[in-house]
C-alpha cells in the first residue's frame, strides 16, 4: 500500500512539471522574437567626423538581419554580432543615420540612432609629428602642412625666421631657416591657428654646440649579456641622473636595491623585451614632450647599437641629444670584429658598406613621426659597433682596442678613429664612494661576510675554477685539476649562469667549494687580494683578471682561445698549464 501511494506522488510530480514545460513552451512560441535586441543601454550614439567602426552586440533567439538607409553606414554580421564602419564626413554638416535590427519577418526589434558630427577643422604637420629636434648648426628645414581649412602661425622666439606665415585649405610647405646656437640649448613654440577649439603648437628644440657624454639629463641601461650589464650597473651609481633599466639578465641585480633614481623595467627574456621596448619609446617622447632640452644617454650592449637609432633618432630626436655608449660584450667584441673586418681584400668592402648603411639612415629625421617597432631579435647589429664608434656621440667601452685584429691596411687606419674608452669595470667600482659600493653590493647580493669566512677556512691559498655553459663536458678534466692541485689549495668552483649540471661537482668531490652564483667579476674585485690561482674554461672573465694569476686553462694553448685571450695569454704561455695538450 505504501509503496503504492509512492508510485502515484511520483506520478503526480512528474505530470506538473510536463505540465509546467508545457505552458513554458507556448509561451515562447507566442513570443518566439522577444529577445532579439542590440546588447547596448546607450542606442543613441555620437561620434565624430573621421572614419570609425563599432562592434555591437546582438542578442536572439531566432536569425536576424539588419539595414540602414544610409550610404556612410556600413554594415556587416560577423560570428552572431554586428560590425559597423561609419564613413568620414567630408561636409560642413552634421548628419544623422539609424540601423534597425530585423528579428522573424520584418518586424523591426532595435534600432540604432548614428549622429555624426559636420567636418571639423584639423591640421597635421610632418605626417603626425608634434615637434622637430635639432643640433646647433645654421640650417634650412622644412615643414609638410596638411590641413582641410586656412591657417595662421605665430612664433615667440627670433632664432629663426619663415618663409611665409600664412595657408589655405590642402598641402603647403614652411621652410624655416634656424640661426647657429653658440649658447645653451633652446626651444620655441610655432602656433598653428586653423580654425579648432584651440591652436596647434609645433616645438622647435635646437640642443647647444658643446653638449657631452656628462651632460645627459635622463639615461637609457639596456643590457643583454653579463659584462655590459656589470658596466651598466657600475656606471649607473656614478651619477644620480633619472635612469631607466633594462636586464636580461635578471639574476644579475635584486632590482629593490637599485638606487632611488633608477627605475627597472621590464625585467627578463624575450616574452617581456617588446613590452619593454613599447615602455622605452613612449617615455621617451614623453620626456622630450615635457622638456624639449632634454639630452639622452643610453648604455647598451654593442651588439644592440642600433637601439640608439630606432628608439631616439627615428622617434625625431636629433642625434646631438643623444649620446650613445657601447658596452663590450668581452671576448665576443673581438671575434666578431674578426669575423667581419679581419680578411684582407674585403673587410675595406664590407666596413665601407656598413658606414654607408649607417649613413643612409634617416639621421635628419626632421620630426617626421616613425611607426615601425624592431623585435626581437630584430635589436642586433652584429656589423655596427666599431664603424659607428666613428661617429659623433658615439663612443665604444672597450678594454682593449689595440687588440681588436685585423689583416686588412684600410681598416687598421680606422680602428684609431674609434672614440673607444679603456676603462676596466673594477676601476669603475674603485672610482665609487664607499655608499654607492655598498649599495653595488646589495645589488649584486653579495655576503662579504660570509664569502670571506669561505675563503679563510683553512691556512691553504685559494683557486677558482672558471666553469662554462655546460660543466659536463669538463669532467675529465675537473678530475685532473682536483688531483693535481688540491693538495695545495682551497679549490673553489665558478659556475655559469646557464649551467644546469654543477650539482654534479659538488657530489662528487665534498672538498670542492661552489661559489654563491653571482658574476665571476664582481666576486674577484672584491675579492682579489684573497686568490692566488684561476683558471678553466676560456671566456670573458679572463680579460678582467691579472694575467699573473691564470696558472691554468682547459685548452691545449693560447692559439685556440677567443680573441683577444689568444693575445693576453701567448706571452704567459710558458707560466699556465694547458690541461687539454
């Protein structure tokens, strides 16, 4: 009986909710189009006299389609919404269209009322650009205006003088000629009165004749490789100029102990560079905007030169306000330099090429507004470093220019012209206050505390193993240098920033120290007094160290190492062991 009872609930339970759908469902075939609407709360839309589009919305529960009577509106149905592109409004009169969105039939459901404003007066000059930045020279510029009404200028400045002050609706040009600045650097305002709301101003900045290196007002660090960055770090505490850097080499520097006036950007590999380069361009001109004077450095890789042209040139910047210095990438600035410039017969070829490469460049850019946004890899120059350090407001820091080889007469007359600065990264360091070489610290990460008890754990003198990128490969050898020297000496171990297999080492030998990672450079100038010995795979570091402490390397002798290190080491070949012979 129970059971029963519960049978005819259930059956009655069921029955109400067909019944529900029922009613539900002649519901929504009486109302079947109720729900076609545009998904807008404003349907009354204004918008401006130049060409635009508009993606609305549309909600249904059936096809629909839509129409306007209206030429200047166009129309199209994409993937269940609708694209409108509205014409430019060429006429002296505001106009006014609507869209009506169409459910089942013909039965209007929406409608959209368009108001588009009358033609209204604008002016452009050279193709966008809203300043023109010039060097000191007596010259003649001129200025494309584009404009669909008459116009008048004024100046408030009398360091130049135009020929003509006044032009109708259409193309003209304004030829201004610019007296020789003598003095410090100056700015002026060009207003265009063409009918708007108010006048477009046009900036004129010329720099002064005698602008140097120390003079940048704001500096650019951009870095890629691990020495160029230890530059840039060094060089970015002699100075308390507003600075913005840039790392690849994230792990160099804890960016919290960057001083006050720097400020990080962007940090890390290829996924962030175009964000940092967008970053870059745009505060650039935004620093321009507000100080027309100002006067640019940038610190960047040598290999990634360019940068100088495409973020400031090429962005309007005469090249007298940016000062550009090259930082060594180490061993790689003389081997490439070989590869390119060192065969006789076709390095004059290809170094005359490359100047004319750099010279047809648009270095007079005169305001014109660039677009184009080189990516990544697109900031390499593997060709520019040493011609362009030819150049005005170029200079190459580079530790060893007279090391640079080549078998060619025509370049070796050139390699003098370079504007190259000798300057070691420790003395760099030594040059600092002793604030700003704690604050390098800090930056770096480095526990002089605890490195110094490492190194004076025991009465024996300390070696260091300089390691590579992959510290597999040089097992054999490690064994030979563990068996040959630890008996003599508290061995230490170097290991590159992209080396994954080091573990290994300290596994396998629990006398073999590994240093806390941190550059090779920064822990020896700290550090130098302290190692007696170094040595191990070739690379970069061996050029910041004294020759008189390599005492031996994993090569078979100077002739196979990178240059310069071929040249460094051959007078000191007799004193260090060639463990690969």
């Amino acid at each position: 009986m129970k059971l029963l009872k519960l049978k005819r609930k259930i059956f009655f339970y069921f029955s109400s909710i067909l019944i529900g759908l029922s009613i539900i469902n002649c519901n929504d075939d009486n109302n079947y189009n109720s729900l076609t609407r545009f998904l807008l709360e404003n349907k009354q839309i204004t918008i401006g006299d130049y060409s635009s589009s508009l993606d609305v919305e549309v909600i249904s529960n059936v096809d629909w389609r839509v129409d306007s009577k209206e030429e200047w509106i166009q129309l199209q149905k994409f993937e269940g919404k609708l694209i409108i592109n509205f014409l430019k409004n060429e006429s002296d009169l505001s106009r006014n269209g609507k869209i009506y969105l169409y459910g089942k039939g013909n039965e209007v459901k929406d409608v959209l009322e368009i108001k588009q404003s009358k033609l209204l007066p604008s002016i452009q000059i050279n193709e966008g650009s809203d300043f023109i930045s010039l060097n000191s020279n007596e010259q003649e510029i001129e200025l494309t205006v584009e404009s669909n009404s008459s116009w008048k200028l004024t100046k408030d400045f009398e360091w130049i003088s135009l020929n003509k002050i006044d032009g109708e609706k259409g193309k003209s040009i304004v030829k201004l000629i610019i007296s020789e600045n003598r003095l410090q650097a100056r700015n002026g305002i060009i207003s265009f009165d063409f009918g708007g709301e108010k006048p477009f101003n046009f900036i004129v900045s010329q720099s002064s004749a005698n602008t140097g290196f120390e003079d940048t007002t704001h500096n650019f660090y951009v870095t890629f490789g691990t020495l160029p960055t230890l530059y840039a770090g060094l060089h970015l505490l002699t100075h308390e100029v507003p600075s913005f850097v840039f790392y690849e080499r994230n792990n160099t520097y804890d960016p919290q102990y960057l001083p006050s006036y720097a400020t990080p950007i962007n940090l890390g590999g290829n996924d962030v560079q175009n964000a940092m380069r967008d970053y870059m361009k745009a505060k650039i001109l935004k620093i321009n905007a507000e100080n027309p004077n100002a006067v640019f450095g940038l610190y960047v890789d040598d290999f990634r030169v360019r940068i100088g042209y495409d973020w400031f040139i090429s962005q309007g910047i005469d090249s007298s306000r940016v000062k550009v210095t090259l930082l060594t990438d180490g061993t790689g600035s003389y081997n490439e330099f070989y590869k390119r410039y060192g065969s006789s017969g076709q390095a004059e070829g290809h170094w005359k090429n490359t100047i004319n490469e750099i010279n047809n460049l648009n270095w007079g850019n005169k305001g014109k507004k660039n677009l184009s946004n080189k990516a990544i890899p697109e900031f390499e120059s593997w060709d520019w470093p040493w011609p362009i350090s030819t150049k005005p407001n170029f200079r190459y820091f580079l530790q060893f220019p007279d090391l640079l080889e080549t078998e060619d007469s025509y370049v070796k007359t050139q390699i003098p012209l370079m504007n190259t600065i000798n300057i070691p990264p420790y003395e760099l360091l030594n040059s600092l206050s002793q604030d700003k070489k704690n604050t390098f610290l800090k930056m770096v990460g480095l526990d002089h505390k605890a490195i110094n008890t490492m190194l004076n754990k025991s009465p024996k003198k300390n070696l260091v193993i300089i390691s590579t990128v992959n510290s597999a490969s040089l097992e054999t050898v490690i064994d030979k240098t563990m068996e040959k020297y630890s008996s003599e000496y508290d061995i230490f171990f170097s290991r590159h920033p992209a080396d994954n297999q080091w573990q290994m080492y300290e596994q396998k030998y629990p006398n073999l120290t590994i240093l806390p990672y941190m550059p090779f450079e920064v822990f020896f100038w700290y550090f130098q007094d302290q190692i007696a010995v170094i040595g191990g795979s070739p690379s970069s570091t061996f050029l910041t160290v004294p020759i008189e402490k390599v005492k031996f390397m994993y090569a078979v002798g100077p002739q196979v190492m990178p240059k310069p290190l071929n040249l460094v080491m051959n007078s000191s070949e007799a004193n260090i062991d060639w463990m690969l012979k």
